[in-house]
C-alpha cells in the first residue's frame, strides 16, 4: 500500500485482484453487473438481522481492537441473534431449500 501510495503508479486489474485490494476482474460491463447482481442476491437471500449484525460489527471492529471487537460480537451475538431467523436457516438446510426470512 505504501508503495502505491507513495509512487503513485497505476495498477492493473489482475494485480489489485491478486493483491487482495478486489474481489474479482469482469471482462466487459455485463458479465460485471450480472455477478454484482448474482452477490447481491446472495446477501438478500440471507436472514436481515443477521446482515445487519454483520455491518454492524465489521464497522465496530474495524476502529477497535481485536479483544473489544471479539467481545462485541460475543454481546451481539448472545443478545441480538433470532430464534425465528436461526430455526428457519437450520429447517431449511435440513429440507435442502432456500430459507424463507422476513424482513
């Protein structure tokens, strides 16, 4: 990061991809959209306080340290998970279908 920044050299799709800086390099603006919207649909499909959960603790811990970040997602975990949501996410894995959530 530091070289980059420091040179300010461009860099090329595959080396940001292998660098870990992107997720993936798309051939044209179609195949880019139709895997955006294929993620998207993926998040979607999963139980919304779950996800909100997630946002809230990636955001938590990214200004706190690793103890305080553990530590909040243990409280996150223990007071905000939901019996509905977890019930349906382990019927549906065991009736192999996709899980049915309310938002």
């Amino acid at each position: 990061m530091r070289e980059l920044a420091y040179t300010g050299r461009k860099m090329s799709a595959e080396e940001a991809k292998g660098a870990g800086f992107i997720n993936a390099v798309y051939p044209n603006r179609d195949a880019m959209m139709a895997g955006v919207r294929e993620i998207a649909q993926t998040i979607a499909s999963k139980a919304p306080l779950a996800m909100r959960g997630t946002k809230q603790v990636i955001t938590f811990t990214r200004d706190h340290s690793v103890e305080e970040g553990l530590e909040y997602v243990a409280l996150w975990n223990a007071s905000m998970m939901s019996k509905v949501e977890v019930q349906e996410a382990m019927t549906a894995t065991m009736e192999k279908r996709a899980p049915q959530f309310d938002d």
